[in-house]
C-alpha cells in the first residue's frame, strides 16, 4: 500500500515502507531511545532490540479510514529516564519529521516494551 499524490508535473507514490524508515529515523536522535523493538504477543515475549535496517518490524503504518495515516512505534527505552516524558518526544518527533518530509499529518502511538539497563 502506498500513498499516492496528484501535483501539476504528475503523480507522486510513496510506500508505507518509507514513512517506516522516516520514523526510524527520527528516533535514532531521541534521548532515552535505545532502540526498537519488535511487537510480540504476551506469550513469547522475547527480548530483541532491532537494528536500523529492521525498521519494519518495529514501526507499524496504517491508513485510516476516515483519511490520515497512523504509525506505531514499538521502542526500548534506557533505565533511568522518565518514559511518559520520552515517548512524547519521539511522538512529537515522529510527527514533525513526517509532517517536513511528505506533507501528511500523522496519529503517532509509542509503546516502551523493553528498558534496558544502560551501558557503560
């Protein structure tokens, strides 16, 4: 599935793919962030902090009925920070980069499954 844009010089398709790596990309900036996480059932929880090429597994993009795209970002978070406080950030971070780069307006949800103690 791909968003699809009408401009004067033509169409414009963008994949869900992108707007996945988009939001990687912005939480590699994030304080608190140690990585992503992949989204697994409360049966096998198992613990993998996912890499940058793996965004896919820890970024889940899905239009909205009523128009509008919303994104779920499964992270790991360091020990020691406040994480209401980081996940509104990489939340508000999320939605400005996809706002700068394809124009489109974003729901973001951020869910901490993992704090990992942090390295030193």
């Amino acid at each position: 599935m791909k968003i699809d844009r009408k401009t004067p010089h033509g169409g414009i398709g963008i994949s869900l793919e992108a707007i996945a790596s988009i939001a990687g990309k912005a939480l590699e900036g994030c304080y608190g962030i140690v990585g992503l996480a992949a989204r697994a059932g409360l049966i096998d929880t198992v613990k993998e902090v996912l890499r940058a090429k793996d965004y896919g597994q820890g970024i889940y993009v899905r239009k909205l009925a009523k128009g509008g795209y919303e994104v779920d970002v499964y992270v790991c978070c360091a020990e020691g920070v406040k994480i209401p406080e980081v996940l509104a950030e990489a939340q508000k971070k999320i939605a400005y980069e996809l706002d700068c780069a394809f124009g489109i307006k974003t729901a973001v949800n951020a869910y901490c499954l993992i704090i990992e103690e942090a390295k030193k």
